[in-house]
C-alpha cells in the first residue's frame, strides 16, 4: 500500500476578497456602466415628473395644500410615522411659510426630474430628492414601501458620482456655462505702472 498525504486545496482569500470588491465598486467607477444608470435614472426622472405635472394640474400654483396639510399633521389627523414632525408642521404654520412651500414644490420635482432624465449635476439633484422623499415619508403622505425603493436608487446615483451622468449633456452643459462665464467676466487690463 502507497502511503499518500491527504490532498489540501488552499485559496488565496485576500485575492478572491480584492475581486470581490472590484466587482461590487464596477457599477459606480466604470464608464462602461453608464447605460445601467441612465435606465435607471429615467424611471425615477419619470416618476418625479409625473409628480410635478399632478402637482401643476391640481393647481399648486394657486392654492396652498401643503398649508392643508401641515393643519391636518399638528391636529393629528393625518398618521405621522414621527410625532416630532406634528411640531415642525405647526412651526412652518406658525411661521407662514407653506405657501411658498406648495408654489416652489411642482418646480422643485420638475427640477429633479429634468436633471436625471438629462444627466446634469444628477449627485445634486438625487441629494435634493433624498430630501424631497424623507419629507414626503415623515409628513406621512408617502409610504417606506413606495418612497423606499426611490430614495435606495437616488442614494446609489450619490455614490456613483463619477459615472452616473456618463450618458448625458452635463459636459455640454458645463462648456456652455463656460462660454457664458467668459462673456460676462470683464476681461483684464494691464496695471499702469505710474512713473515718479
């Protein structure tokens, strides 16, 4: 009988983990994941559009249902996930300001809607929505099972910051804020040197 040493398989962890995170940081370091993102930029673009274009046709503009709102939240009839948000709505009523709230709201959405559907300052726009969203939860009338999924794809466009308008027009954008920038700024005289 052969004596035979028992086969060892080894594998080297450090190299399998370095792929692994190769793998997982692609999506937000290559180029080449650009067409991944603008999918998924223009279905949130689309859903804050849809938003905003409700909001313009209900007649934001000229009424003030955020007001409405903030009354039925400090009340209590409307189920706020956090009871503190019952005082920040009294304290916007109290300060009078959810007028300018429900006039710049339509805008605020078609702004983040145009920014990802066109690909210009989308980290900006996504950090903007966050925002937009986590109101919209805690103010009661959106729902973690809908706004959850929207506010998870609008903190990947933050951490893709490098790609994630990589099929866009902010490059176009920026030379033409460039070519504006050079129009308006006056141009430099020299220095009169002054003889004495």
């Amino acid at each position: 009988m052969i004596n035979q040493q028992p086969t060892t398989y080894t594998t080297n962890g450090n190299a399998i983990g370095k792929q692994a995170i190769a793998l997982i940081r692609w999506p937000f370091t290559n180029r080449l994941s650009s067409p991944i993102w603008l999918a998924l930029r223009l279905y949130i673009a689309w859903i804050w559009y849809q938003m905003s274009m409700g909001k313009f046709q209900a007649g934001w503009l000229t009424s003030d249902p955020v007001g409405q709102m903030f009354k039925l939240i400090e009340k209590g009839t409307i189920a706020v996930p956090l009871p503190f948000y019952r005082g920040v709505a009294g304290a916007l009523l109290d300060a009078g300001i959810s007028p300018m709230i429900s006039h710049s709201m339509p805008f605020l959405e078609m702004a983040v809607a145009l920014s990802l559907a066109t690909g210009v300052l989308v980290p900006a726009a996504a950090v903007g929505a966050i925002l937009l969203n986590i109101n919209i939860v805690l103010s009661g009338i959106g729902t973690p099972a809908f706004d959850g999924p929207i506010i998870a794809a609008e903190l990947l466009f933050v951490m893709s910051y490098r790609v994630v308008g990589g099929i866009g027009f902010e490059r176009l954008a920026r030379r033409i804020l460039s070519a504006a920038l050079l129009l308006v700024r006056p141009s430099r005289k020299p220095a009169v040197k002054v003889q004495a």
